[in-house]
C-alpha cells in the first residue's frame, strides 16, 4: 500500500491532488479568443484511472492494492494517462481550429471561409508609371504590352519585374519635353514708350550709359521710330546674353503715347467724324515727337500747341486724348505692392495631386476641344488629305514666324558714332559796321562786331561730318539733333570721305546723302542749317543692328494658388501648359509625368516632386502680339489637372509614359488531359499567382489564362453552376501560396480532354508588398526593342498589397455574407470596401447628402489616388452603390500613439528580459491590425496590456497622447520656429500629445471619424496607432528606487 506524500493518508482517499472524475465540465464564456476544450489532463486521467481501480463496480480489479509508480500496472496507467494528455490538448488544438474567432492557422481560416464561399484575397500587384527613353536617331518605336522592366534591389530586398499593360508608342522627341523657356521680347508701339530693359544676345555689345538705341517699326519711310538711352549694361555669360536698362521715360510722356496709340486707332476708322485726316497726320506727328524724346509741354495745351495749330474742331477721339492727357499729368505714382502670406508648410507638403482618368477610354472629351481651331486634329487631318507633306509639313509650320503686331519691329540699332557737322569749330568772322550808339556813333562812326559768322553753304539731305568715319555706312541710319528738339531719324544713300575747305577751314569731311523725302513737293528730311544750326548740330551714325535675345519666362508652371496674385503672360495653367516648340503625333488620353522643383512650398525651394496627368487635348498656336513668335504646342491636362507649382526651367515633361503592373508572365504545359479522371487537377510551378486590381467585387482579376487543345477554358467561382459542357476550371491557393488548377467532373463542368501535353497555361507571378518600390528604382530594361535606350519610374509604385492574413481574415469571412455584391445601407459600403483585394480598414458615414468612405491600405501600405488600387475601388463603389447617391473616397489620417512610462519588475525579473516582452505587447495589440478606424485609444487599455505582461508588477504613465501629420510638419514652420523660441516646443509639438500634467495623462485619445472641420473642409477618418518604425514613440523605463 502507498500513502500519500503530502498528508500520510492512504493515496486511494486522501483528496489531495487531481480531483478524481474525468471528463470535466467545459464552460467557455463568450468573446474568448480561444476555447477550453480539454476532458482532463495528465494528472486528471491517472487520478480519475487510479480511482477506479477501488470502485465497487469493478471488483475485478479489487485485487490492485498497491500505488507504487514502479509497479507494471500503476506505469500501465501512467501511460495511457500521457497518451490520452495528448490526445485532449490536440483535441482541444483541433476544436479551436473549428471556429473561425479562435483559429490559430490560417489554412483553417482558409479552410473555414470556403464554407461561405469565401476566397481568402491573394494580394494584389502593385502598379506604376513607367518612362521608356528612345534613342536619338531611331525612329518611332512601338514598345508591345507585357514588355519587363526590373527595379535595382537595395540592401535585402529583391529584384522586382514589371510588366507594361498597354501598348506603348514612343518616340525621341518625347523624352523629355520642355516648357517654353523664352519668348520673343514684346516690343511693339503699345511697349515702347514703357520699356524698362533690352536683352540682345551677345555679351560684347560695347555699349555706354547714354548711348542712343533707335528702335525702327515697319519702313522708314511709312513707320514709326522710337528713341530710347541706354543706362546700364549687365551682362550674363552663362546665358550668352546682356541684359540693357533703358533710361526711364517721364511717367506722363509714357501714358500720353498709350493715349495717342488709342486716338490714332480710332481715328484710322473712316467713321471717326469730321477733319479726320487732319487730326490724324497731327496726333502721328505728336505722338512721333514724343517717341524720339520731345517735351511733352507739361500740359495738354503746351503739347499739342504746334502740331495742332490752324487744325479745326477735332472728333470725339480728340476729346477722350485730352481727358487722358489731363489726368496724365495729374497721375500719381502707382502704390507699392504688399508682400502675402503663403500659408503654412504642411498644406503645401500635403497637397495630393489631382485624381486622373483610368486610362483613355474613359478620357471626358467634348468635340469644341478635340476639333477646335487650335487642336493638333485638324493639321493631323490636312497630312490625310496630303499624305505628301507628312515629312516636312510640322517642320515647316513651325517654324515660320506668324506673330506680327503692326506695325511690326524691324529692329533695334545701337548708334556708334557721334559726330558734330564739318565747320562746327570754324573761327567766327569779325567784321566791321555802323555804330548805332547814339551817344558815340558821332565820335566813332564804325564799330567791330566779333559775333559776325560764315554763311553756310549746306544743301538739303546732304550731311558732312567733321571728319572721316570709315564705319559710316549707305543704307545705315543717322540721328540729327539740333538742340533740345526731337531728333531727326534719316537714312544715308550714298557715303564718301573726302577733302573739304569751307568756313576758313581744310581737313578731311564723311559726306552722306539722305535719301529723298518719300513724295514729291514734301519738305525734305533734312534741310541746310544755317552756320548756328550747324554748330549746334549733333550726328549720331554708324547704326548697329543688334541681335535681340529671346525673354526669359519667370512663371511658374502648374497649380495657382486661389489666393496667389501671379499673373502668367503665357497663358499656362493647371491645365494648360506651353511647350518650347511643336511636336506632332501626341495624342488625347495619352500618360505624361511632369517633373520638377517644387515654388508652392514656403520657405524652400529643395522640394521635387512629380505628377501623373492625361493629355485632354494638344493645341498648336501663336501670339499674335510677340514679334517673330513661332507655332509651340500646348499640352492641355484632364481633370483638374497639376496640383502643385513648379519652377519653370527645372520642369521635364515625359511622354513615352505607360502603365505597369508587378509581375513576370510564363508559359508552361500544366500536364496531359484525361477524359476518364473526374476533378483533374494540375499545380502551378511558379508562385505565388499575380493578382491585379480591377473594379470587380473582390477587387481582383487573375492575370490565368489555360488553354486545352489550343482552346481558352475560363475561370470560375464554383463548378456547382456550371454546365456538363462548360469549358470552365477552379483556381484554389493553399497557404503556401501555391495555386491548383480543377476542373470538372462531366456534370458540374467538362473534364479534361485527353491529350498529351494538351493543356497549357500563361499567368504571371509576383505580387504584394515588395512590388511597392520608390521612385527611380525601376531601371533595368528587360525586354528592348530596337531603339530603346532607358526605363524609369519616376513615381513610386503603389497599391501592392500581401495575400490576406489571418486575422485579417477572420474579420472579413463574415463580411462575404452581408453586402451580397450590392450597396443599400451605408455600412455596406463600408463591409464592401473593407473586403476589396488591398483594402485593410475600411469606415463609412453620411454626412449630408453624400456617403464618405475611408480606407486605409493592408499594413497602411501607401495608398495613392493615382494608383490602380483607389480608381478600381471607386469605380467598384459606384457600380454597386446607389448611382444617385454622391460618394467620397480618402485614405486615412494617422494619429501616431505616444506613450512613456515607467515600470516596477516583479521579483527577480530583470529590465533585460522584460522590456522586449512588454514592447512587443504593446506594439501588437496597439499595432495596425488591431486597431480600427475611428477607435478611440483608452488609457485603461494601455496600463491593462502592460499589466499581463509576465514580471510586470506595477505601471506608472507619464504621458499618452498622439500625433498627426499636419501638426508634426507644422512644428517646421513658424509655428515651430515661436514654440522653440518661447521654449515649449515640446508643449506645443502636437495639438493631440498631452504630456504628463498635475492631473495626470489623459484618460483617452480621441479618434475622430469622417467630418467636417472648422473651414468646412471634409475630413476622412483617423486611424491611431503605435508605429513600429518609429521606436522613440513608445518610452519604456524600469522604475528604480
């Protein structure tokens, strides 16, 4: 006999130890995340077996007295008492695999949704924007859909192939398009008076303060010229090109030629009213006096006094000239202008670029834009009618100056030479004559007068200079200015130096004759001074022609602020933007990604960026009003085109642009048909099996295609609805991911024919996550055609999301029961979203008249509006909801949690082995996944979590709070900048953190759902959580004494 070691009764009755009488009552209560289930245990067996070898109801075993554990029969017991411990712990492992809350595998979660006809989503292939770059000398390249491009790995990551999913034209000429840099510089009659600087394309104009530049519109003859100084020179060598101020002109003069070019315009229409001719001949008069530097009076009657003698009443033209000139004179100088806040950093980094069509297809175009005066269709229909012209006709055009004002600038001639009149210097004559001096003339009848002078001897249009001037040329201009009055601007017909003695003096003269006046009977150009005119007289010859240079444009290119005040002289927009030349064959619905340095970003200029756009429309025109201006082409956006500004010269526009998806096509033989084997089934050799978004229910198409006997068999949910005929397969991933091919048994879908080697398959494989690569990645060309040089992505790709997790899935099994493929009540749109292939959180709220829906992408990977992934969900939405009910889709706001505190070790536990336990506990039932949109974050949950953790003995919180996105980028700005200067940045760092008060930390971080804020601005929904990236948010100390 035994007894028991604990109290020294016998061990048959003693009560201590295992209570006697297996199987044990189960109760389990609800919400537990897993099951007891276990009958009894080691110790619950064997004393449950020991008991009943006393029991009455056995007698036969009556004979079994002793306990001892060395005895055959107690080790007999002892065995089967392991054996069934086995047995109820993989019973109870096995129960708990039957329920979908308590699951432990995920092949069981899978296992179990196939009850419900649930698919566990695979994943889905990430997408992106992929810019090919063509040789120069090759011609157009046609580059097929499924052409392979693969990223650079970084560090532990691995190659990624990427697959074009469109055909691609491309060509060298859309490499890199440019904006239009420069223009011709806008001079014209309506500028001239107010131009501030020149820009000649040369950087040794040789040019002085004070030089006289004469500025010729149409013919000498029949047009206008204009004077103007020259007041400093800059000069700019890495633009091979000076920059020439102009000597201001008074303000009035400037606005009484604008008024004058308004009055000559009206009173060139024959309808102008009475005496028109002659008002006219003496508002040109005057306004051409005026260019070339005449006084402008300082008043209307000191102005127009000498043109307008003897010129009857004028018409009503006449009367709006004198109003301007009046208030010309009485302007004030225009008011300074003000700087302007261009609001807080974050909003500009935050800024998300404007959603774009899905592709061309669904391109909303109207006939006015597609067939417009300036769209590119209609030359693209006149090479249809003259297929002959196709070479050249682009080149051709645009190359052809059509921007004319009139009149029309002829050019811009810097005047070399000043030169006084031969005999300027010449002695004066003194003479004798009668003295008019009553009170002498008796005593001294004859006087000297030293002021006597030569008689001139000059002819008309003839002009000889002091000296000999090589440099003089025929055909060159001449300025002769006597005096204060305007200059005379004459040309020279013929040029010859040679000996001259006139007025006392002998030497060397350059004699010039003028052309003739334009008529017969008019007044020649210039008539012969006398000898005061001639000393008085100044020549300016020698007339340069200088080569101007083209404008540099300073606007900025893309979005403009609704609060901004730039005004951009080329037209360009959002939508619109100007090309520095023209290029034939782009066309609507075609991808381009615009590139460049970011202006909209306060306080920097170190900011790219790059955006998706879809060509509208391409337009060819000129301005008219810029001299010499060519055809450009315009690009016009769909949609609402660029979201941010950029820096002008920094912009490339790429345009051999096109989409691709994550994933490698093969081609193999799955195996040989059997028309006598019913389910056939066949294994895909590559995996995992590529998955790409699409606007379907499950938010996933199958890139599968099989093929038997050279015949297409499609894809089916469940043979149960298929026909004995039906050439239909079944797909099923296991949690491998390895994916079989089934098909059927000749009464739910056709078995397999009989073949050899008869049933082939093309698909792709590569999908999830590690199909998200940055921007710059993808550069490795993998299929080339001939031509092609390079590939880039530059944009990131986004929207690859893993195959479905467990627990994500024991979440959405549920769901595939409820929204039944249709939309009626807002949580269905919520429930239909959150089971979209890519999708891990989804909320959904009315507010007013529209349905906001926000998502958040499995493991929050990045969701972009540009992706395949939200295009295809929001069409999803749209076909499946209510069609009259307006929707909204955004991503997520993050709250970042942050906590800090202390924590006192239970005995003999040490910080080291402690406080991995704890972060990882923390980190996972705060994590993303087990968090959900618009949750609020109690303190109680945070101190219960830490309090399980095994050695944790007491927890003492010193803050809890959260951070956003906004606020965080905020604290770089001047927000930031006073919270540092006032010493509390780390008070003011977020408007959710709060740090340890008297009172303590907060009970609670509040989450918000989907709401309007305080400017009336639609909010999406937040999501708080612990990031695991960023360890520094969560703060653990061990307590110390």
């Amino acid at each position: 006999m035994s007894c028991c070691s604990a109290c020294g009764k016998h061990a048959c009755a003693c009560g201590c130890g295992a209570i006697a009488g297996t199987p044990l009552p189960l109760y389990n209560r609800p919400g537990l995340d897993s099951l007891s289930y276990r009958v009894g245990r080691y110790a619950d067996f064997r004393a449950t077996m020991q008991r009943d070898l006393s029991a009455a109801a056995l007698p036969a075993l009556a004979g079994l007295r002793t306990r001892a554990s060395d005895d055959p029969a107690m080790a007999l017991l002892d065995a089967w008492a392991v054996g069934a411990d086995v047995l109820s712990f993989y019973q109870e492992r096995i129960a708990n695999e039957g329920y979908l809350r308590t699951a432990t595998e995920r092949r069981s979660v899978l296992e179990l949704a196939r009850l419900v006809d649930y698919r566990l989503r695979p994943g889905v292939a990430a997408s992106v924007y992929l810019t090919y770059t063509v040789e120069k000398d090759s011609p157009p390249v046609t580059i097929a859909a499924g052409a392979r491009a693969q990223s650079i790995p970084a560090p532990g990551e691995q190659m990624q192939t990427f697959e074009t999913a469109d055909p691609l034209d491309a060509r060298f000429e859309w490499n890199a398009l440019r904006p239009r840099l420069t223009r011709p510089q806008n001079i014209s009659l309506d500028t001239i008076a107010g131009l501030g600087a020149l820009w000649v394309a040369d950087t040794a104009t040789n040019l002085k303060p004070n030089d006289r530049l004469l500025f010729l519109f149409d013919d000498l003859a029949t047009g206008v010229q204009a004077l103007r100084l020259v007041q400093s020179i800059e000069v700019q060598p890495q633009s091979q090109r000076s920059k020439v101020l102009l000597q201001p002109v008074d303000p009035a003069t400037v606005q009484i030629v604008a008024a004058a070019h308004v009055a000559i315009a009206a009173l060139s229409s024959s309808t102008a009213g009475p005496n028109r001719e002659q008002w006219l001949s003496a508002m040109e008069s005057m306004r051409q006096q005026l260019l070339l530097g005449g006084d402008n009076g300082g008043s209307y009657d000191d102005l127009v006094g000498p043109q307008f003698d003897g010129v009857p009443n004028g018409p009503p033209a006449i009367d709006d000239f004198k109003n301007a000139v009046d208030a010309a004179f009485g302007a004030s100088s225009p008011p300074m202008g003000t700087f302007f806040d261009f609001g807080a950093l974050f909003g500009a980094l935050t800024l998300m670029p404007a959603p774009q069509p899905a592709n061309s297809l669904r391109l909303q175009r109207s006939v006015a834009t597609a067939l417009g005066q300036a769209s590119d269709t209609r030359p693209q229909l006149l090479l249809n009618f003259e297929a002959r012209l196709a070479d050249n006709f682009y080149r051709a055009w645009t190359s052809v100056p059509r921007g004319q004002p009139s009149p029309a600038l002829s050019g811009v001639y810097a005047m070399r030479l000043a030169a006084p009149l031969f005999g300027y210097n010449a002695q004066r004559i003194m003479g004798l004559g009668l003295n008019t001096d009553a009170d002498t003339k008796a005593a001294v009848p004859y006087v000297s007068k030293p002021d006597g002078d030569w008689t001139s001897v000059e002819q008309d249009d003839r002009v000889q200079l002091d000296n000999a001037y090589d440099g003089v040329q025929a055909g060159s201009y001449l300025l002769l200015q006597s005096g204060d009055t305007a200059p005379i601007v004459a040309q020279a017909k013929s040029v010859r130096v040679h000996p001259r003695s006139d007025y006392g003096i002998s030497g060397k003269t350059t004699d010039i004759t003028l052309f003739d006046a334009a008529a017969d009977g008019d007044p020649p150009v210039w008539s012969a001074p006398d000898m005061a005119t001639l000393r008085t007289t100044q020549v300016h010859a020698q007339s340069d022609l200088l080569p101007l240079a083209e404008l540099a444009i300073a606007d900025t290119v893309g979005s403009i602020a609704a609060d901004a005040t730039e005004t951009r002289i080329t037209g360009d927009s959002a939508t619109r933007l100007t090309l520095d030349g023209a290029l034939d064959g782009l066309k609507a619905g075609r991808w381009a990604i615009v590139e460049g340095q970011r202006t909209d970003v306060p306080g920097t200029d170190a900011v790219s960026a790059a955006e998706l756009v879809m060509l509208e429309a391409v337009e060819q025109g000129v301005d008219a009003q810029l001299p010499g201006d060519t055809v450009h082409s315009t690009l016009v956006f769909a949609n609402q085109g660029l979201a941010y500004a950029y820096k002008r010269d920094t912009v490339s526009i790429y345009a051999n642009v096109v989409r691709a998806t994550h994933g490698e096509t093969r081609n193999e033989v799955l195996g040989s048909g059997n028309g006598t084997t019913a389910m056939q089934v066949f294994a895909l050799k590559q995996s995992p099996l590529t998955y790409v978004s699409a606007a379907t229910v499950d938010g996933v198409e199958s890139t599968l295609s099989v093929r038997v006997n050279d015949m297409q068999w499609h894809e089916t949910r469940n043979l149960a609805f298929v026909g004995a005929a039906g050439r239909s397969f079944v797909t099923a991933t296991d949690d491998d991911g390895k994916t079989r091919v089934q098909f059927g048994d000749g009464t739910h879908g056709a078995r397999a024919p009989t073949g050899v080697e008869n049933i082939k398959a093309t698909y792709r494989n590569g999908i999830g996550t590690p199909g998200n690569v940055r921007a710059q990645q993808i550069s490795l060309v993998a299929t080339k055609p001939l031509g092609v040089k390079a590939v880039i992505n530059p944009l990131p790709a986004s929207g690859g999301a893993d195959a479905e997790a467990r627990d994500q899935a024991r979440r959405n099994v549920p769901l595939a029961v409820l929204a039944l493929d249709r939309l009626v009540s807002v949580p269905d749109y919520a429930d239909f979203a959150r089971s979209f292939g890519g999708v891990g959180k989804a909320a959904a709220i009315k507010l007013g008249n529209r349905v906001q829906v926000t998502i958040a992408g499995a493991g929050d990977a990045p969701v972009d509006i540009t992706s395949d992934l939200y295009r295809n969900l929001l069409q999803a939405l749209q076909r499946y909801g209510d069609p009259l009910l307006p929707l909204r889709l955004d991503v997520r706001e993050l709250l970042a949690l942050t906590v800090s505190a202390r924590v006192g070790l239970a005995t003999d536990y040490v910080w080291e082995a402690v406080e991995p336990l704890l972060r990882a506990a923390l980190l996972d039932t705060f994590g993303f996944g087990r968090r959900a949109l618009a949750q609020n974050v109690y303190l109680s949950e945070i101190v219960a979590c830490m309090q399980s953790v095994r050695g944790v003995a007491w927890v003492d919180v010193d803050a809890f709070g959260s951070l956003d996105e906004a606020t965080l980028l905020a604290g770089f700005g001047e927000r930031g900048k006073e919270a540092n200067a006032n010493g509390d940045g780390a008070a003011s760092s977020s408007m959710h953190a709060s740090l340890a008060t008297a009172a303590g930390p907060p009970a609670r971080v509040q989450v918000l759902p989907a709401r309007y804020d305080s400017d009336g601005m639609l909010r999406p929904a937040q999501l708080a959580y612990l990031p695991p990236n960023v360890p520094d948010t969560l703060l653990l100390q061990e307590a110390t004494p």
